[in-house]
C-alpha cells in the first residue's frame, strides 16, 4: 500500500511524489532481486504487507505528527493482527545528497520527534524491551509496540541499505520472536547474513543479535566508531 500524506502539495511536489513512487516500483524490482538480501522484505513486498506512506525533508519536523499517526495506527492493527512480514515504511522527500553522518543525525532526530509524541499520548514503553539505549534488551517502542528499525538512503555505504530517498522502515519486534518461537528466526537470520555478503563483499560489522548488544547502533546503517553515543533520550 501507498498511502500518500493528504497535506496539500506545490507542483513541484506533485511531480516529486510522483518521482518517488515510479522510483518505489523501482526499487520493489530490486527489493525482488534474487541478490537483495533481506528475504523478510522479499515476504512482506509478496504478501502485500508493506504498509509505505510519505513525508517531507528528513530534517525537518513537518510531518512528524503525521507520520506518528499512521505509524501507531499500523501498530495497533499489528496487535490485533500480528502476522508475520508486516511492516511499516516512510519515505523522505529529501532532495539533498546526505553523507551517513549526517543521515544518522537525521534519523535520530525523527526517531526522538516521534518518540516524544508517544509520550504525550500517553502510551507506556513496551515492556518486553528496554528504553536504555545502553542495553542488549533495547528497542523503540510506539503505541506500546516495540520496533526495531533499518535506516535506508542513497548515500549508504552497504548495498542493501541504499534507498533512491531516505527511507525509515519500522518492523515489529514480536515478529522476530516468533520466528524465535517457531524455530525458524536462526535459518533466516543466515540467510540474509549470507546474502548480504554476496551482495557486499564481506559481512556487516554492525549485526548483532538483540541481547547481544543495544541494537541502537544497527538502525542507520553507518559503520559506527568505538565509544559511539546513541543520541536517543527516554
């Protein structure tokens, strides 16, 4: 589903939007390579659970609350309906080639934007994940859903992380646990690992499994330095 932000457009907008999605049918082409390597995308694209919506300037708070709307919206209906390979994908209009440093900044700053909107509406942290962005049990939460997150945009030094425009992609963390539960969340997790090498050229330094290490550091997809500091405020 393409579901466009109903906020009125310029035209130079308009053909914008109308870029971004001939370049989304792109990118689901790609999303559909046999080498792409996230096979839970692959489901998802299949399956047509791939809720995606727009929003401006990834630096730019315009359409946070917008974008916080749709994405408890999806939450909620995760909760009633928690199928496998659903997920939640924003867009960015950002017209700006950003270097990974600064892609990071900005997805921080939509992250705490959209975080604090959580808080004001008044929904509790996701027990079964922590908000301290120092431990291995880490993840977001909103609407009481935790999430874990993949960053996407063109700059990105990883093949599998690079997007024709910013992009946020928010997927349930209890779907992991139920591949967990079903023995199956090991098979797929080497999957995509193997199929990232063979795109990449050698495996991503950031992997880790959550209660290994805080995923914090995975979300943008920069090779982050020694003694990184999330800047993530609970």
């Amino acid at each position: 589903m393409l579901d466009t932000m109903s906020r009125p457009k310029t035209q130079n907008e308009s053909q914008s939007a109308s870029d971004r999605f001939q370049a989304f049918i792109r990118d689901k082409a790609f999303i559909r390579d046999k080498a792409f390597p996230c096979v839970g995308a692959k489901s998802a694209l299949a399956r047509h659970q791939m809720n995606i919506i727009e929003a401006g300037d990834i630096r730019c708070p315009r359409d946070d609350a917008t974008v916080y709307d749709k994405l408890s919206e999806f939450a909620i209906n995760f909760k009633a309906h928690p199928d496998l390979f659903q997920t939640f994908v924003v867009i960015f209009d950002t017209r700006d080639a950003l270097s990974e440093d600064s892609f990071e900044r900005a997805l921080w700053s939509r992250i705490q934007a959209l975080h604090d909107i959580d808080v004001k509406r008044g929904y509790p942290y996701d027990p079964r994940v922590s908000p301290d962005v120092t431990s291995p049990q880490f993840s977001l939460s909103f609407a009481g859903e935790a999430f874990y997150l993949v960053g996407l945009h063109p700059g990105a030094s990883r093949p599998a992380r690079r997007f024709l425009s910013p992009a946020i992609v928010f997927n349930a963390h209890d779907q992991f646990q139920q591949l967990r539960a079903d023995g199956r969340y090991e098979t797929l997790r080497e999957n995509i690992i193997g199929r990232d090498v063979a795109l990449a050229g050698s495996p991503n330094p950031m992997l880790s499994r959550h209660g290994d290490s805080s995923e914090a550091a995975q979300y943008s997809g920069r090779h982050v330095e020694d003694g990184w500091q999330c800047p993530f405020k609970p």
